[in-house]
C-alpha cells in the first residue's frame, strides 16, 4: 500500500510539474506583445565613439512612446523646459522661435515590426515625422533590455553633428 502511494504522490508531483511548465510557456509573451501600450521617457543619450553624450534635446527631456496591437507606433520627446512662443497663436513667432521649437521637438509615426525575435530586433517604419528626410525611411531599433516596467531601445549608428552615433532610450511603463 504504502509503495502505492509512493507512486501516486510520484506521478501527481510529475503531472503538476508538467501542468506548470506548460501554463508557463502558455503565459510566455512574444516580443511584440511586451512592447503594447505606452512607455514614458525616462532618459536619453547617444553614444559618439567611446563618449557617451546627452541627445540633441538635452539632458532633461520627456517623450513617449507607444506600440499598438494594430502595428502602429508613435514617438514624441522635447526638451523639458521648451522656450513658449508667448503669442497665445499657434503659428506666430518670430523665426528664431520656431527654430528654437523645431530643434527642441522630434516626432514619429508609423508601422512597427519585430524583424528578429530571438535578436530582439524591431523597425519603425516612418510615415510621419518631424524630420521631413526621415518621412519614408525605416530604421531599426535594438531592444536591449524590457521587462513589465522598463524599456531601454538602441538606435542603429546614424549621423548627428557630422558624427556617427547611436542613441540609448530608457523607458519606463506609463500608468
């Protein structure tokens, strides 16, 4: 009897063991899937060479970033502390003021997708955006690290100041 029991309390702890790994690649999100809703900046810098400077619109800086189920994403980040046109008219100022709003403002918008899963490789394809050489081209973005609360994406090298560079985005969930 007692050898009997052995065996059932063996193959109950076997099956729940085999229920368990199964629910658990049942729950395993793909890439894609960990990437749905909305991620606040959190920082941003670019790598130059072996420097590790702040982007274009500085230091202090606040953006999103958003991937859809439908395929879409969209991007936007400024300076934190943006100089106010001051006129209370959206399209007034002087033209060193939409200089100064243009230069401290990136935006894009488009289709997203994971080119390579086990790389974590995605590309945002531009439909929109600030940057009018940037409409139509897509570029790829390497996600080095993503949990449920952080996201931190690598830009491929492009040029910034006459330099090669690659962008590094920390992100955390917006809630």
């Amino acid at each position: 009897m007692e050898r009997i029991i052995k065996r059932w309390i063996y193959h109950s702890l076997s099956a729940a063991i085999l229920i368990l790994s199964m629910i658990e690649v049942a729950n395993a999100q793909s890439l894609k899937q960990q990437l749905f809703g909305t991620w606040k900046v959190v920082s941003a810098t670019m790598q130059v060479g072996d420097q590790t400077k702040p982007i274009p619109l500085g230091k202090e800086i606040v953006g999103l970033i958003m991937y859809n189920q439908d395929g879409y994403m969209c991007f936007a980040a400024m300076s934190a502390n943006r100089q106010k046109l001051g006129s209370g008219d959206r399209i007034a100022g002087t033209v060193e003021q939409k200089a100064s709003a243009y230069d401290s403002y990136r935006n894009t918008c488009g289709r997203y997708e994971v080119i390579n899963e086990q790389e974590r490789i995605i590309s945002h394809a531009f439909e929109v955006s600030l940057l009018p050489d940037v409409t139509g081209q897509a570029e790829k973005r390497i996600v080095k690290e993503i949990s449920a609360e952080k996201l931190v994406l690598q830009t491929v090298p492009h040029t910034v100041g006459g330099q090669q560079a690659f962008g590094v985005w920390v992100y955390e969930r917006a809630k």
